[in-house]
C-alpha cells in the first residue's frame, strides 16, 4: 500500500483509499433491463493502450450479456487488470452508452466514482505509470495470466483535493497533455517521412542505381548473370557434399553407439536452381532473379505448439528469439525470454545464433526482418520467427535482409496476405521470394553505400525517439505534480476534502442502511 505523509499535502487536501471515493465492482441492477434491449458491448481490444480512447459503437443483446460480463455505466472509469492490458495501460472512463448500460470484458475492473469526485482523476491517478508499477508488484495468479487484485485496488491510498480543484487539475491535465501530444504527432510524422526516405533508398539500391557510377569504375569486378548461377549451384553442391561426409561419420558413429536413438537422416539432395529471365529490362546488366529458397541456404522456422510453451520459459538460460525482438531491420534487445539448457537440448534443432537472418512471420504492412547481433551466440527460433542461415561466400546476409524490408519484396506478397485474409505467410512463401542478384562485389558496395546513407536516419530516428521518451517523462511528471498538489495553485474557499469525505461516508452508511431495512421489509 502506498503511504502518503499528509503533513506534506497542500491545505485543504485529505488521504483516502480508492475504496473512500469510487465503488470497486459495484456491478448493475441487470434485473431491470428486458432481455431484447441493446447495450453497449466493450471488448478489452476496445480500449487504446494509454490514451484513455474507448469505444463504444459495438451493441449486442442483453440477453447475451447479463451473465459472464462485467457490467458498467457512463462516468465509470474500467482498468484492465490482466497481465500484460494493466502494465500496457487499458484504463478508460466510460462515456455515453447505447440505453445507458455497458457490458464488457471480464478482465476489467470497474471503479464507479462518488458523488463529489471526478471521474477523470480516477482515471488519471490509475493510468499514470507510478500506480501501474506499484500494481504490476502486486499482482496475484500464475504467469501469462497474473491479475490485479481487488483488495489491492481498494487500499490503495491517494491524495484527495477539493472537488472543485479536482476539476480544475483534470483541465490543466489536459490542456498540457494536449500541448505534448500536439508535438509527439509532429515527431511521429517526421519518422513517418524517414519510412519514407529508408524505402526509397533502399529502392534505388537493389534497382542497382546507388551502384551505377561503381560498376563503371570496376568492370573487372561484375560478373555475367551465367556465372552467378554458376557460382551459386558450384557452392550448394560443395556443401551437399560435405553434408554427406558428415552424415556418412554420424551414421558410422551411431552403428557403433548399438543403433541407439533415431538413426541420422540422409540430407537431401539440393533441388537444381530454376531458371529466371536474366534479361529483365528493371535490373542492371549482370544482375540476375532469384529465389530465396535457391540460396545456399537453410530456411527453418521454431518449435510449434507444446514443443514450447509460456511455462517453459525461466529468468535466466538460453535465449529464445521472439516476434518482439523483430523490428525492421532491428533487432530490439528489451524483450527477453530464456529457456533452460536442458531445454534447449531437447530443441536445438531449431536454434539460431548471430548472422543469422531472423523474418517474421506476421506480416501487414510491411516485412520484419533483422540480422542477429553478435551477442546472439546460441539461441531458440519461437515458432512465428522464421530462419534464413546463408553459407558461402556468394551471398551476403545483411543483403538478403535489407533486400527483404523492402516494399518491392513485400509487394511480392501482398496479394497473397490479404487474398486469404491471414496477417501471416509460411515458409513456402518465404522461400518463394524472387531476389535481385549481383556480384559479392557489388553487393559489399551496395551495404557500404546504404550503411552511410541509412546511418543519417537512423541518427535522426534515435533523437526522435528521446524527444518522444522527453514527451513522456514530462507527462508522468506532470501527474506527480497534480496528485502533490504542485500543478496548480490551491483556493482557500474551495470545501475542504476532508467535508467531501464525510459527505462520501455518510451517503455510503444511509445506502447501506436502505439496503438493510428493504432486506427486512421483503423478508417480512
């Protein structure tokens, strides 16, 4: 519970609970609707993360929802209380509703302020991320599915002000939210035109127009379209060879272990490269298609099902590569999951070390790719996140990657994506992906020449990025401020909170006693 020392609130303020000024679940007299009428119907994916937007525009029957729903009406503040909803931000205050009752996700509580206090300063209280912290450290259940409590949300203490200070901290809040998100939406467009920028260059490049001037300087260095399929079938048969010499010792080795476990399987043959028009009047001379799954290359996705599931997953161990390590040519450190090496054993089939190229499987508007980071030295591919592992010298892995983030390679799919009404492909597609080719050579200038020019977005990006951190310290300090009393100067005429509090408990006590003496008059 957090502790707050009164003698440090400013006049006219008192200490309460949640409990003190809202109704913690106080549900709905669902007797009173028939059964035909329609209400409003609030799924958890209704409400945005953060921002307090809700919507409300979904109806269904009443019927359908008097039981198994959490009930609600307008001017209640619902607070996610589901891992990871709460820590996310899913709080909202509810606004007008469709015959005046709303029904919802069971995953929400529901605090119904009293008469006298703000329903936005509930929400803003709860919604800061100082109380969403102190509730992630008290939630209760089992991993993946751990809640907040009721008895923590009713204990928990907040510094109350008048009811007319109240309102007027919820409009400073306001106006200054409103003033911050004004210019995190200007940061936001300016790296919206940074997408843009990164598109475009990396469209001239594997157009091979950032290399133009390159291939006239050095001739000696292109490489006909024959010879970089020759090149490409010479390395995949040189490694299916070396395959079979080291199935050939593995079987040997598992003969003279008495035929235990399951016998080596024979690697297969590599298919032969089809055949692409090197004559395609878009690509420069020398270039030529083709398919990913022609690479010398493996192309594997994880573990699916209970092969390896949330439970499995420890503090400490192996790493385990997920969708949210994932970004556009970023490998995203903060999310973190690990498995145990006895795990590990039992999946390293499907593991994944640094150069590797990691592609993931969801896939709306554009294509996640990255290259794991040297500090990726052993690791678990999730089932979502496919693997591209390139051997030879011919193809380079940071070019297939950048190759794939592009929208021409997303473009190549998307008719498949929303044809079949899925957000993800599989790795047939994947390996489907036609690739423009050009020599080892080239490819080296290629990365150089878009490692400096991407270098300069990428930096404009990061100060974008503290701008936006900025933005959002100073909105957490700004609801600091208003829950001390230091956003506003204080009126020594407003009422007292401590009279509002009486009048709260009052109200309280003759509703507890009408709900007595009605008992007692049904009963007799």
């Amino acid at each position: 519970m957090t502790k707050i020392d009164p003698t440090e609130l400013p006049g006219g303020w008192s200490v309460a609970s949640l409990a003190d000024i809202a109704e913690i679940n106080p549900g709905l007299l669902k007797t009173e609707a028939a059964d035909s009428l329609d209400v409003t119907f609030v799924p958890m994916l209704a409400i945005e993360a953060e921002t307090g937007k809700i919507d409300v525009s979904a109806t269904r029957n009443f019927s359908q929802v008097k039981k198994g729903y959490t009930a609600f009406q307008e001017g209640d503040v619902l607070f996610a209380k589901i891992t990871p909803c709460m820590e996310n931000g899913k709080m909202a205050v509810v606004p007008a509703l469709t015959n005046g009752l709303g029904f919802g996700s069971t995953e929400f509580h529901v605090l119904r302020p009293r008469a006298g206090i703000e329903a936005r300063f509930i929400y803003y209280f709860v919604s800061s991320l100082r109380f969403r912290h102190s509730a992630e450290h008290n939630m209760t259940g089992a991993v993946g599915q751990r809640r907040v409590p009721t008895k923590y949300l009713s204990e928990e203490i907040i510094s109350l002000p008048p009811a007319q200070e109240q309102t007027r901290i919820v409009a400073k809040i306001e106006e200054l939210f409103s003033e911050l998100d004004g210019g995190i939406q200007n940061l936001m467009a300016a790296r919206e035109q940074l997408k843009v920028y990164r598109q475009s260059v990396l469209k001239y490049a594997f157009e091979g127009k950032l290399t133009s001037q390159w291939r006239e300087d050095y001739p000696g260095k292109l490489q006909t379209p024959e010879q970089l399929l020759t090149s490409l079938k010479k390395e995949r048969e040189e490694r299916y060879k070396q395959q079979l010499t080291d199935w050939e010792t593995d079987v040997k080795d598992w003969v003279l272990r008495g035929r235990k476990g399951k016998k080596p399987s024979k690697p297969r043959k590599p298919a032969p490269v089809a055949t692409k028009d090197t004559s395609l009047p878009d690509l420069p001379t020398g270039w030529v298609r083709v398919n990913v799954g022609d690479l010398n290359a493996d192309i594997f996705d994880g573990p699916f099902g209970s092969n390896l599931k949330t439970s499995d997953y420890v503090d400490e161990g192996i790493r385990v590569i997920r969708l949210e390590n994932v970004g556009y040519l970023e490998f995203i450190e903060a999310k973190r999951s690990y498995v145990t090496p006895e795990k590990y054993e039992t999946l390293k089939g499907h593991a994944v070390s640094s150069g590797d190229i990691i592609f993931s499987s969801f896939v709306t508007d554009g294509i996640r790719v990255v290259v794991l980071p040297d500090t990726i030295r052993r690791a678990i591919n999730k089932a979502d996140c496919f693997c591209v592992r390139l051997y030879g010298e011919l193809v380079r892995n940071d070019y297939v990657a950048s190759f794939l983030s592009t929208q021409a390679a997303y473009k190549q799919i998307e008719a498949t994506i929303h044809g079949i009404g899925r957000p993800r492909i599989n790795t047939t597609q994947l390996k489907g992906f036609t690739l423009p080719l050009c020599s080892a050579h080239e490819q080296r200038e290629i990365m150089l020449q878009l490692d400096e020019k991407l270098s300069v977005a990428d930096s404009i990006d990061a100060s974008i990025s503290q701008e936006i951190a900025r933005c959002e310290a100073l909105r957490q300090s700004i609801l600091q401020k208003a829950f001390s009393g230091k956003l506003i100067a204080q009126d020594q005429n407003d009422e007292p909170a401590s009279v509002l509090l009486e009048r709260i408990k009052t109200a309280k006590a003759d509703k507890e006693n009408d709900k007595k003496n009605h008992g007692k008059r049904k009963a007799a």
